[in-house]
C-alpha cells in the first residue's frame, strides 16, 4: 500500500469528531507518526514495534483507552 500510493485517507470531519479529541495534543502528535510508520509498513505494525520506536508507554496507553488505536 505505502509504495502503490505516496498518500493515506484523511477526512477531517472524522478526526474533528472522533476520540482523538478526547486525546492530549502530544498523544495526537504520536498518532499521526503511528499512522504514517503503518502506511509506510504496508499495515504490518505491531504493538511491540510502536512501544520500541517510541518508548512513550503514557501516551500509547492514552490512545489505547481513547479506542484510537486497536490491538490485537
């Protein structure tokens, strides 16, 4: 996917509306990296590999709770 389109879905309306908002500034900061490192990974990202890049458990937790972020 990542390397078929240089791009991934936006649509503000949903992010303006959905739990995100519910999120800090810096969660939704770290969201927007999250998103980017899985488009770029061709959806393959696992929990494991996001609490390694970026070894911040409070915010990941944050988005987890916020049901921004799912996890199998």
């Amino acid at each position: 996917m990542g390397k078929e389109l240089p791009f991934f879905q936006f649509e503000p309306p949903q992010y303006l509306t959905g739990n995100i908002q519910f999120c800090s500034l810096e969660s939704q900061g770290l969201f927007i990296n999250i998103c980017a490192i899985y488009w770029q990974r061709e959806c393959h990202l696992t929990l494991n590999q996001i609490k390694k890049k970026f070894d911040r458990l409070d915010l990941i937790s944050e988005l987890i709770d916020n049901d921004v972020i799912k996890t199998n």
